[in-house]
C-alpha cells in the first residue's frame, strides 16, 4: 500500500512539473514522507526528477536558452562546495528561513512587477551560484533560477525546456554524489524505478495542459509556487523540520 500511495504522489507532482518545468519537490518531497524515510525519499525523487525532466525535455518542443543553460550550469557547480560548506559550519534553519522569506519576498516584487532582472551573463551567474549553493545546503535549487527567468520575462516553453535541463543536470549531479557518498539504496531506487511511468503519464498529462495556460497564467503560477517555496522553507527553519 506504501508504494501504491508514493506512485499516485509522484503522479500529482509531475502533473505540476508538467505544466511549469518546475515544482515536483514542492508537492512530492513532503506528502512521500509521510509514507517512506527520508533516505528513500531523497533518492526516489531524484531518480524519478532525471527521468521526468529528461522526458520532458524532450517533449517540449521549443528553442533552448542554451546561453542561459550553460551559464547557469557551470556556474552552480561552484556554488555545490558553498552549500556543502554551510551545511557542516552553519545554522542550517537560519538558512532556510533567509532563503525562504527572500524568495517570498521576490515573488511578490515580481508578481507587482516592481522589478525587473537584467539579460546578462552576471544576474545568470547570480542565480546559477545561488542554485547550487542551496542544492547541498537545503535542498532548494529552484527559487533562484525560476525567479531569474520570471525576472527576466522569459517566454513560457522557453523557460519550461531550460528549466527542465537545468533540473535535470542538477539531478545527475546529486546521482553522483550519492554514489561517491555510498548513499544510493536499494529501496530509494526501486521505488524510484517502479514510479517512472506514473512520472512519464503524469508529465504528458502536464505538458497538454500548459498549452490551455497563458503566458501571464503561467507567470502568475510559478510566482505563486516560488511563494510556496519559501513558506515552507521559513516554516522548516522555524520548526526544526
């Protein structure tokens, strides 16, 4: 029955993830805790993110923002050390919350439209840093990369394929991580492996109801889902979660 309910999970989230490119952890991570320990989840979820945004890049068929990917990219494998740094000599709740309430708080910039991100190779770099570094400290690569292309008003497919690419490198940069850590287990896998079609349904299913979603829709949602986000986040660091 543990199964059955952490496929049906994944089912939701990638519905989500189908939409927007982004937000599977938001709605995966917490409800599967509630059904496996933390080790499967985290595995699982990462797993199943590799294979999910690998379909979905593929699926969404729009230009990629190779420019934006690359830096992004290359400029969150410096921040991976920073965030490991961190978690080992710093309150690692204090983090959440600053994290959390800055992302609420540049939400709502944006969703006013009171600010404005430049096109450029720094406010990338900014953002790709800031992604890797939260990746190893709490696990929350996605706020600043989403904030940077709401930021920047980047068109929707557009923002959907680079998120997708993004999320999947990121995803098999942890992969790695855990190998070279020892953490891979066999129950996170097989969990992970047995949810894939759910993952894959759930996505194609995500990806024909963008097409009814506007682009203003689509900014209003991952601005709502960025505010999500950070609530849970400062909610984390305030309870110990």
């Amino acid at each position: 029955m543990e199964l059955y309910i952490f496929v049906a999970i994944i089912f939701l989230a990638s519905i989500l993830q189908g939409i927007t490119g982004f937000g599977f952890a938001l709605i995966a991570a917490p409800l599967a805790l509630l059904f496996v320990d933390k080790t499967t989840n985290v595995i699982s979820l990462t797993l199943i993110s590799l294979a999910l945004n690998s379909f979905l890049l593929w699926h969404i068929r729009r230009a990629l923002n190779k420019r934006l990917l690359v830096i992004l990219s290359i400029t969150s494998l410096v921040g991976l050390p920073l965030g490991f740094l961190l978690l080992t000599s710093v309150d690692i709740q204090g983090i959440r919350i600053l994290a959390g309430s800055l992302s609420v708080i540049f939400a709502l910039l944006l969703f006013g439209k009171l600010i404005k991100f430049p096109r450029t190779g720094i406010a990338t770099s900014i953002a790709g840093i800031l992604a890797g570094t939260l990746h190893t400290s709490i696990s929350m690569s996605g706020p600043p990369v989403v904030l940077l292309a709401a930021g920047q008003e980047t068109d929707k497919d557009e923002s959907r394929r680079t998120f997708a690419a993004f999320f999947l490198f990121m995803s098999v940069v942890s992969i790695l991580l855990f190998a070279a850590t020892g953490t891979l287990e066999e129950k996170g896998i097989m969990y992970g492996l047995y949810s894939f079609p759910a993952a894959f349904i759930g996505g194609w299913i995500g990806s024909l109801l963008s097409k009814k979603v506007s682009p203003e829709q689509f900014r209003i949602l991952t601005l709502v889902l960025i505010c999500l986000t950070g609530c849970t986040a400062v909610y984390a660091g305030f309870s110990g979660a």
